[in-house]
C-alpha cells in the first residue's frame, strides 16, 4: 500500500498520470467522458463587426474576412484574414500583431493587408483580452498567454487548405516584436520573423525607460515601489470588485511631453489611428497586468533561435536600442537588423514612405522555403 502511494505520488509530480476511470487508495480519477469534454478545443462565438472599420483604406487587391482560433488556454481570438484575389496553389502565411495596446484595425491590419498585396495569406488578430478576443477579465496582457497568442494563431495557419504549412511567419510590432522573439524561440513551425520598432516588454516594465543610463541600485528601487505601487493596487481592485485601468495616451497632452509620447499622441488620439476598441486611444490596460512582465522576463533565449530574424527599427525612435539589444544576442548568419533613416518609432506603424515592406517581402520569400 505504501508503495502505491509513493509511486502515485511522484507519477503526479511529474506530470505522468492522466485522467483514468479509475480509483486507486481512495484517489478518484475523472472519467474519460469528463476529460473527452474538458480538453476539447472549442470556439467561442465572439461579436464581431461585419463594418470595415480600420483606419487604413481597404485595398481592392486582397479577399478580407473575419476569423477565429482557439489558443492553448481555451481563449477564442478574432482576427482579419486577407489573401490575394488571384492565387494558384497553397500560400505562404504570416501572422501580424501589434503594437501593444492596439487592436486589428490598426498597425497590424496594415502590415496584414500590405503583405496579402504581396502574395501572402495573412491575418491580423486581436491579442487575448482585447479588441473583438476573447477572454475574462478585459484589457490584461501576460507575457505567456500572449506569445502563446503568437503560437495559436499558427495553429489556425497550419491547418488552412490553401496555406502552405511549411512556410509560415510572423510579424510583431512595438510590444508584439518582443512576444514574436519570444515565439520564434519556442515554436519550431516559425520558419521566419520579422519584429518592426520593437519593445521588450519585460524590460521597460521591470526597468523603466532607457535603463542603460540607471546603477543597479536605482533599477532595484524603482522596481521595488513598482512591486509596492502594483500590490496596493492589487488589494484596492478586489475590495471594489474593478480593475483600475492604466489609462491610456495621456490626454490633454502636457506641453513638456517627450517626443515619443507627442508621436504617440498623434497616432492614437487623433483621426490618423484612433480606434473605440484600441487600448492605447482610451483607458489602457489594467494596471495590474504589469505584474507579470516584472517576474517574467522575455527574450530569454534570443540565442537559440535558428530560423531567420530581421529586426527593423527607426534611427531616431526612443525604443531602437531593445532591437539593438536583442540583435546583439542572437546566433547565425541569418539575424539582420535594419535601421531606417530618420524614422522615429511611430513612423513604423502607418508610414508607407518609412515601412520598408520591399525589404519584409523579400525576407520572407527569401527564408519561407
């Protein structure tokens, strides 16, 4: 009996038993029915508008439809396909997000939709807890679920009749660049990625801004009254029954303002990319969600991507050196990085004339093979 004991317990630790309909020294096991129902991948029906409503102009090139797929967590995603109106044969496909904080209809649809121009069948999906998505609280990001964001929707890809499932990729811009590193270091199905104005997340939230010129002791204090500031918070959300929102770009603009948060404000708070469902253009994320991303650090393994990588980032963008970082930490040959003449990080989100989507094109038709 005591042997039986040991061994079912360290079967459990080790994560070696499954659900049997069975009961052994009084442990009761699920029956293969209940596990049948509670592992099946099932799609949520999420609301969706049937309107184009981005804020770029459709192109009369590419199909567009709205999509769905399931991640490893049981989150139903929403996401805008587009592919090119004549095609022959199975497509090579990428999968866009970002920036952090945006929804579809912003940055994202535009890469998707430039590329589908291309030749790609492409999507651009709605993270987890945001936009048309799924998921429970809203407006929460995690470092995990939202690379796994990455790796679901190549699921969804690899199983598309006219997808070619040996030749997909991703792109990720601004915060999303980070999770698409992360991604391609886990999921050997990315055969290539493309990270434009990049921002480790992690970093920035566990550091601050440009930690390059802090000590050590000074990372370590800031990051304390963070930790201090967020678990006040924490206790403050569950007496209410609410999660405070962060805000968003900060509206009214101060005069003294950064020229990063200008160009922000310019994107999202004006009619050039302010969207009703976009995070950044109203109240921002939970405060909350920054937890996460201060213990769990990204681009942890950088080094040991072996498929392709090019990091494009604007010469004068506030956030170039977490590309430059993350280049100089990536093994092979087949790494670039692309520095674009006087752009600065929101010029990456909609400038057609700073987007080099002629050196994106090639990269993937390149390295997708």
């Amino acid at each position: 009996m005591k042997f039986k004991k040991k061994i079912l317990a360290a079967a459990l630790c080790l994560g070696l038993m499954t659900p049997f309909a069975a009961q052994v020294d009084n442990v009761a096991f699920a029956s293969d029915a209940d596990a049948a129902s509670t592992s099946k991948i099932k799609a949520e029906n999420l609301k969706m508008t049937s309107a184009w409503d981005k804020v770029f102009q459709k192109s009369d090139k590419v199909n567009h439809r709205k999509v769905t797929f399931v991640n490893r967590y049981g989150i139903t995603l929403a996401a805008d396909l587009y592919e090119p109106k004549t095609y022959k044969g199975k497509l090579p496909a990428l999968a866009v997000c970002g920036p952090f904080g945006a929804v579809k209809e912003q940055s994202s649809g535009l890469y998707a939709q430039q590329m589908a121009e291309r030749g790609f069948l492409t999507i651009a999906f709605d993270p987890s807890f945001t936009g048309e998505s799924g998921g429970t609280p809203r407006f929460v990001a995690s470092p995990d679920i939202n690379t796994e964001d990455f790796c679901a929707a190549v699921d969804f890809l690899s199983t598309q009749k006219n997808v070619d499932a040996n030749k997909i990729g991703i792109i990720g811009i601004c915060g999303w660049g980070g999770m698409a590193i992360n991604a391609a270091a886990i999921d050997t199905r990315i055969k290539a990625t493309v990270s434009s104005t990049m921002y480790d997340m992690s970093r920035v939230i566990a550091n601050g801004y440009f930690d390059y010129d802090k000590t050590e002791t000074q990372i370590e204090n800031e990051r304390q009254q963070n930790r201090l500031d967020l678990n006040r918070q924490r206790t403050s959300d569950y007496k209410k029954g609410t999660y405070k929102r962060a805000g968003g770009v900060v509206d009214p603009l101060p005069a003294d303002a950064p020229q990063f948060v200008k160009d922000y404000y310019d994107y999202y708070k004006t009619p050039r990319g302010y969207h009703k469902r976009s995070l950044n253009s109203n109240d921002g994320w939970n405060t909350t969600s920054a937890l996460s991303f201060i213990n769990m650090p990204l681009l942890c393994y950088v080094d040991e991507i072996k498929t392709p990588v090019l990091l494009i980032h604007g010469e004068k963008a506030h956030s170039r050196y977490f590309s430059e970082y993350a280049f100089r930490h990536m093994k092979g040959n087949n790494k670039e990085i692309m520095i674009i003449p006087g752009a600065s990080h929101v010029d990456l989100y909609d400038n057609l004339n700073a987007i080099p989507f002629d050196k994106i094109e090639t990269f993937f038709k390149t390295n997708l093979k």
